[in-house]
C-alpha cells in the first residue's frame, strides 16, 4: 500500500461521509474518517481503546468496513501514528526560528516535545509502539526520521567534534526518558519536583555542554 501524504488529509478529498453509510459516496471519504475517529479516540482514551471494531463504531461504519482501506489492523494505527508525527513536525515548525543559535533551537525542539508528549499522551505512545515502528507499515519509521535528521543537523554545529548522530541519540532517548517518567510519576518522586523543566536542562547540559 502506498502511502505518501503527511499532512493531514490522508490522501482524502476531505469527505467526512456523514451519511454513515459505508461507502462515503468518495473511496479516500471513508478512509480519512477513520482515521479522524481514531485520533480522536486516541487522545480521549488512550492507544490501548484503539480496537478496529471500537472505530468503526464511532465511524459509523460496520465492523468489516476499515478493511477496505485498512488491510490489517496495524495499518489503521500506523495511519493515526502518522497523523501525530505530522502534528509534532508542524509544532516544532511553527517554534523553530533559524535566526537564533543551534543550541537555542535544540533547546526549542526539546521544550515542544516534551509538551506533545504530555499534552498528547496517548498519541505519543502510540508514535512510538515498537510492533508499529517495526512493521514498516505505510512508512511509518521514515516518517519519524526527519524530526530526527534536523535535530542530528543543529547537534553538528553545537558539538561540531562529535559523532552528531551518536549525541543525537543521546539526547532523544533522554528526552523520551523523561517525557515517560515524568508522566509515570517516577521522576516527580525521586526528585520531588513538580517541574520537569530543571531536568531537561541538565540533559541539555548534558548532551551539549553548558550554555554559555
């Protein structure tokens, strides 16, 4: 299945197919409903309420309906998945300023985030599901290399001596470490704070050096 639109429309015509019957009158009408029912339910209930039959419920459809577009149910979910990589893109885009220094951007890139993670919570596990990632379905581990590529890119300029990939790495899964503890309530805990802002500076810190 090919699958290249990011942005949104999921290769719909914007249909929603409100008539609730299955054939949306439009092929992508139905598609992109199901997709919307699902980022929907992903952010009021979580990755775990994702259930094919659950979906179409809310979409209106019967339970075989998602098939036509959605062979398995892996594919369905990497569709919602892309959905929120594209919105984590768009809000690093909109926070990103080039004409501020490397290390301000990275520090930008991290602050966002770290917010869609807590704010998009059942989304953001579902981003990062290691069956999806690993399926390959609608290419859905390229869609998250981008992120990655500009965040390796500010890291060359900052620490032009090191491995830009290695400390990039570094530097996510550090990210990644406190955005699930955090939500966890371990690192509230063991620090007994109530801002995670401290600790993604000592990553920053960390990873890049001081700022000066």
């Amino acid at each position: 299945m090919k699958e290249n639109k990011i942005d949104g429309s999921d290769g719909s015509d914007g249909s929603d197919g409100s008539d609730g019957s299955d054939g949306d009158g439009a092929d992508g009408g139905l598609r992109a409903r199901l997709v919307r029912v699902g980022v929907d339910l992903v952010d009021a209930e979580g990755a775990q309420a994702l259930t094919l039959r659950e979906i179409a419920r809310r979409a209106g459809v019967s339970h075989g309906a998602p098939r036509r577009h959605f062979p398995t149910h892996l594919d369905l979910l990497s569709a919602i998945a892309r959905r929120g990589f594209a919105e984590l893109a768009a809000r690093v885009d909109a926070e990103d300023r080039q004409d501020t220094a490397p290390r301000e951007r990275i520090a930008r890139l991290a602050h966002v985030y770290l917010d869609f993670a807590g704010a998009r919570r059942g989304m953001y596990e579902l981003m990062f599901r290691h069956d999806l990632l690993e399926s390959g379905r609608l290419g859905l581990r390229e869609t998250s290399l981008p992120l990655f590529a500009r965040l390796a890119g500010l890291v060359a300029e900052v620490r032009p001596g090191a491995d830009p990939v290695v400390v990039a790495g570094a530097l996510w899964a550090n990210l990644h470490g406190i955005a699930q503890l955090w939500h966890w309530g371990s690192l509230r805990l063991a620090t007994g704070g109530d801002d995670p802002g401290p600790l993604l500076t000592a990553a920053l810190d960390a990873h890049l050096g001081h700022a000066s």
